[in-house]
C-alpha cells in the first residue's frame, strides 16, 4: 500500500495566527516542525513532497523531500491550493495530506484511511475525532473531521481544477462532491496542531517527545535533539582572534568576513580564443554572412587598445580584455571560414553578447567573498588570494584538554595486568579533536579517586576550554566523576534515549576562576566516539565560531535493521554504490558498544531516528558519512 501513496505536507500558509512566521520552519523539540511531520509521513509513503510558499530552499533541506512545490494558482489560496498543487505532483494512485504544523500525526494514517477507503468504494477518506465543547463538559461529544489529514486518489484532480474554478475555496465543500469515507480516530491528541506561538511554546515545555503520542522507550531518558539542544544554548563562541598568513589559515575559522576590494574579474574579458566583435555586426536572421576585418591581436596580459570600425574585429585569447567597443566573442571554432584577416560568420553563430566574462561576475568590489566563520579550505585559500589579500583573521583555536578515567585502564608501554585493558578512549579522542583543529593537551589517565579527579579538574581548568572525559559518568559504584564534577561547577548528568551512549555529563566546571566547558562522556569506545560526535563536536565547532552544515545523506538498506522506537540509535555502517548506481548501506557486524573494530570498518554511521521502528530491507535511512566528520 505504502508504494501507492505520496505524502503531502501542507506548508504554504501565511501562518497568520504565529505572527505571519513560516508555521513549518519554527523549531520544535529539536527539530523543525515540518520535519516532525515529515519523519511520521515518510514511513507511510512511498515519497513526500512539501507544498510550500516561502522559504523553498530550507523545505528542500530536510532530509528525505522528494520536491518542494509552491501553490501553482498562487497568492496564497489556502490549503485547497496547496491540495490541487500536491496533486499535481502526485506520481502515485493515492495522496496522503497532512499539515506542518502536526508533529504527533498517526503512524497508521495512510493504512486507516487506505482501508476505510477500499471498504466503501470511496475517493477519498478523511480523519475524524470526538472532541469535547472545553467551555461546556457536559455537553455531549462532537465528531470533528480533519479535513488536512486525508487521503484522496490522485485521479480527482479534473473535479478539484473544475471546482476552484468557480471560486470557492473550502476543502470541506469539495470533499463533499466526492465519495468520501471517515475514519473515527481514537487519539484526539495526535491531531493537534499548533497555531499560534505561544501554543508552540506551550507544547515544548510540556511534551518531551518521548512520551509524545506514538512514542515509546523510556519517558526519563532525554532525546538527543534536546541534549544537543541544551548543550549549543549554553556555550558561546571564544573572542580571540589571530592575524595569519594566509597559508597558515588553512582549516582555521575565519573570524572576519572577507571583502572583496575589487571586482573579479577585474574586467571585462574573454571567455574563448576567437574574435571579439560588435554585436551590432552580427547578420540578421535571414541575411547572408558577414566578413570582419581582423585588425590586431588580444592577448591575456596584453591588451589591445584600439576599437574596431563596423565591419572589423580582434582576434582575442582568452582571460585578454576585451577591446573598446566589443561586446561579443565569436569561439574561432564556430566561425564559417577564417581566411588571413578575413573571419566569415553566419546568422546564429553566436548571439551578441555572448563568450565574456563580465568585470566583477565572480565577486563585486565591496562584495562578501567569504563571511566569517568558514573553515578555511583549499578554494577558500585560492579565491583570498585572487583578491590580493595576504593576511587573514581567524580565531585562536580551542584548547581542550582531555583524560581518561577508570582503574583498569593501562598506557601503552604499561603491561596488561589481569582484568585490565589499554586505554583507547585518548587516542580515539586526540585523533578527532586534532581533526577539528584543536589545540589538545592529554592528561593521561586518572584513577577512580576523588582526590585525583579532583586535582585533574582543577588543572585542566586552568588552561583549557573545554575539558572532555571519558568514563565514570555512568552510576557503577567506583565512579566518583559525577561527585566531583557536581563538586566543581554546574554539571547535568543526563540519561539520554540513545544507543549507544546512555550516559553523558555536560556542565561549566570552576577553579579558583578559571573556568570550561566539561563533556563527561561514557567509557566504551564506541560511545564515547559517537557521543563526542553527536555533542562534543557540534559544541566544540560552535565555540570555535565555525558555521558548519553536516551534509545529509540517504542509502537504501540492504538488510533488515531492528529497530525499537524511543530511542535513537547510531549503528555503524558501510555505505556504497549499488548495481542500479544508488546508495545502499549495510550494516559492520557486531554493534557492541565496545566493539572499536566496527568503527574502524564502519565509513558512516547509520542514524536511525527516534521514533523510527524497524527498518526493512530497501528502505531509505539516513547516514553520517565520517568523511567530513573526522
Ligand atoms: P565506565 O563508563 O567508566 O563505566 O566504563 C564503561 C566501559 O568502558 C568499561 O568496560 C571500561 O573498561 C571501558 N572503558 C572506559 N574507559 C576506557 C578507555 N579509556 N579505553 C578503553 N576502554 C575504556
Ligand atoms: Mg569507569
């Protein structure tokens, strides 16, 4: 059935009642709210498209839109515009609606719906719920169809034209020239929708996702998307900045938008070795070809001064300026015939103006050429330098400091006692904050003793910004970090629906007035490597005032993935090309949360989202491709 129906998301209001903002685009428990919608949609449909009149390209960014349609009648019509606009774009035999603004919408929409359908013959079926009169209790239930949510064949789509034609535009009017079927809904709740801002406020101090309609695990743990939400209120970007040699700023963070003082190019010139010309000698369509003298030669560094008469032209090199009075350039290749001076061109060779790179098309003097913030990357390097412009300013890296923790733990050259292993977590830990560009100081291990935890602390405070650990944050008996930490600063210590990395600590730590940012992270080595990539990172790339966007990606599975919805899990994974030239992505073995090798045989890490339940073989998942990561 899935195959059959395309999801709609209903995004092209004006959002009158939140103040005229983008209804889909307001943040929601992590994410936006259309995003919401999208994740309940996107496992009851086959594809889904968002029906949207403003701010197309961030619709476009969530993962997983096959398309992202403004009104085709515009002028912001109402739903029954978006309706007919969605239809339009329906590959399928069924269409399956539901607004933005619906984040708690049945996981069972589309087969409830299908059903009752099928049962009655009809065109369309439409959700209803009971609902009570709030000012009134004991007045009797009320049914309340939900138009928005609906399922409709695609194939009304003549009847819904004809129908908006005559100027109405309700959507109830027009179901009502259909056969329509209504489903009777238990859950009032899941069909909510959040109007106004206030309301939007309301449902996220009030409703944490886990225990949202239709979300299962545990209502203690905390969902990712809050951690992490959390985490980048609380710390901020470090002011210090550097002057460097442009070089030298290779992977640093700009601290200071690049303007450009000049135009690139600088003028006017050619894109083609050919012949630059006036346009106006061109020959018309119809008339015969014309004959251009030739009379001197462009070079790129050796202009040639002279503006050609009518019926001349220049021979010209590319990147040479063009000369007074040209506008166009005709390729040498597409003239009809060049004999000595004399170059033939035919009607409709070139259009006039064509073959120029106009003076300032790449950047305008004045322009933003890079804005503060970027990573500073080879392009980044090489288009500086194309402005002439030698030094640049960056931010002082981040200095972070980072031990491990636990009595078992072993350095390398120590010998391996029984019941003792080699501690990995500093290694993993050097390699992906040397990755991000920060400055690292290792610490070492330190033993499970307050004493010794304490001291540690108080040390890296003094000289770091961020203090990242390892260990000792879950509630095993011989774990003192939680003490201590609680001891030294302002320090939560989470339970997150997460797999793996149940445990995390996040907080400022204090000493004698210095402070740092501290991530307690959990001891496993595969934990701590996906916690630190999931918090630590996005934190510690925010305090270093970079603006990075995580390409998002999606493979097909090639296997079944358990999956048990209220929680997320980041399972490792091997993405590659299939036969049919998609991404397809499998699985590295065992997913143990110590088990390091399907790390390092891993390429991606599969994102498996929250409320995601198991996943079939050749369904669509998301990945993290480390390529970019570490
Ligand atoms: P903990 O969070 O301290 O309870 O540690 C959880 C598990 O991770 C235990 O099996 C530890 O031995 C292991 N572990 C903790 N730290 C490290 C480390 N630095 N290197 C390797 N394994 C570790
Ligand atoms: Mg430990």
């Amino acid at each position: 059935m899935k195959s059959k129906v395309t999801g709609l998301i209903l995004a092209g209001g004006r959002g009158t009642r939140m103040g005229r903002v983008d209804k889909g685009l307001q943040p929601f428990q992590g994410a936006t709210l259309a995003a919401h919608v999208l994740r309940r949609l996107a496992p009851q449909a086959a594809a889904v498209v968002v029906n949207a009149n403003r701010n197309l390209p961030q619709y476009q960014a969530l993962a997983g839109v096959a398309a992202v349609v403004p009104d085709a009648m515009g002028g912001y019509e109402g739903p029954l515009a978006g309706l007919q606009t969605g239809l339009q774009h329906c590959a399928t035999e069924l269409l399956l609606t539901a607004p933005c603004d619906s984040p708690f919408l049945p996981l069972d929409l589309a087969e409830r719906l299908y059903a009752a359908m099928q049962a009655e013959g009809a065109d369309l079926a439409v959700a209803v719920t009971m609902e009570s009169d709030e000012q009134d209790p004991a007045a009797a239930p009320y049914r309340q169809p939900h138009p928005v949510f609906s399922l409709l064949k695609a194939d009304v789509l003549p009847q819904l034209d004809a129908y908006l034609a005559t100027g109405a535009r309700r959507m109830e009017g027009f179901f009502k020239t259909l056969r329509m079927a209504e489903v009777l809904f238990d859950d009032a709740d899941a069909f909510r929708n959040i109007n106004t801002l206030q309301e939007l406020q309301r449902h996220e101090r009030e409703q944490t996702p886990a225990s949202a309609p239709g979300f299962g695990g545990d209502p203690a743990a905390l969902h990712v998307a809050e951690a992490q939400r959390l985490i980048r209120e609380r710390v901020a970007p470090i002011a210090a900045i550097e002057r460097l040699p442009l070089r030298a700023a290779l992977d640093r963070v700009l601290a200071e938008d690049i303007i450009s003082p000049i135009n690139v190019p600088a003028y006017d010139n050619s894109a083609m070795d050919g012949y630059a010309l006036r346009g106006a000698d061109l020959p018309a369509e119809g008339a015969a070809p014309v004959v251009l003298k030739t009379i001197g030669i462009a070079y790129a560094g050796r202009p040639f001064a002279h503006a050609p008469k009518v019926g001349e032209c220049v021979r010209i090199m590319t990147g040479a300026a063009i000369p007074p009075g040209c506008d166009s350039v005709i390729p040498q290749e597409l003239a009809a015939a060049i004999d000595g001076d004399q170059v033939t061109i035919a009607h409709g060779a070139i259009r006039s103006g064509a073959n120029l790179r106009r003076a300032g098309e790449d950047l305008k003097a004045g322009g933003i050429a890079i804005a503060q913030g970027k990573i500073i990357r080879p392009a980044d390097l090489g288009l500086v330098a194309s402005l002439g412009i030698a030094e640049v300013a960056v931010r002082r890296k981040l200095r972070v400091a980072f031990f491990s923790t636990g009595d078992e733990l072993r350095s390398l050259g120590e010998c391996l006692d029984d019941g003792c292993v080699y501690d990995s977590n500093r290694y993993t830990l050097y390699g992906m904050l040397t990755r991000l560009g920060c400055e690292v100081t290792d610490m070492g291990i330190v033993r499970d003793d307050p004493a010794a935890l304490e001291a540690a602390l108080r040390d890296a405070c003094k000289n770091a910004d961020a203090i990242i650990t390892s260990g000792g944050v879950s509630e095993g008996a011989a774990d003192y970090t939680r003490e201590i930490m609680a001891v030294l600063g302002d320090v939560d210590f989470w339970k997150l629906a997460m797999r793996p990395g149940r445990p995390l600590a996040f907080g400022k730590v204090q000493s004698d007035g210095d402070s740092a940012w501290l991530f307690g992270l959990p001891g496993n080595p595969v934990a701590v490597m996906v916690s630190f990539y999931m918090f630590a990172r996005p934190a510690l790339l925010r305090m270093m005032g970079a603006q990075v966007t995580q390409p998002a990606m999606q493979a097909r599975a090639t296997e079944a993935i358990r999956k048990r919805p209220g929680r997320t899990e980041y399972q490792r994974g091997i993405v590659g090309t299939g036969a049919n030239g998609e991404a397809q992505v499998r699985l590295t073995g065992a997913q143990g949360s110590g088990i390091l090798s399907s790390m390092t045989e891993a390429n991606c890490i599969v994102v498996l989202h929250h409320e995601q339940a198991n996943v079939a073989a050749g369904q669509l998942v998301d990945v993290l491709l480390f390529d970019g990561l570490v």
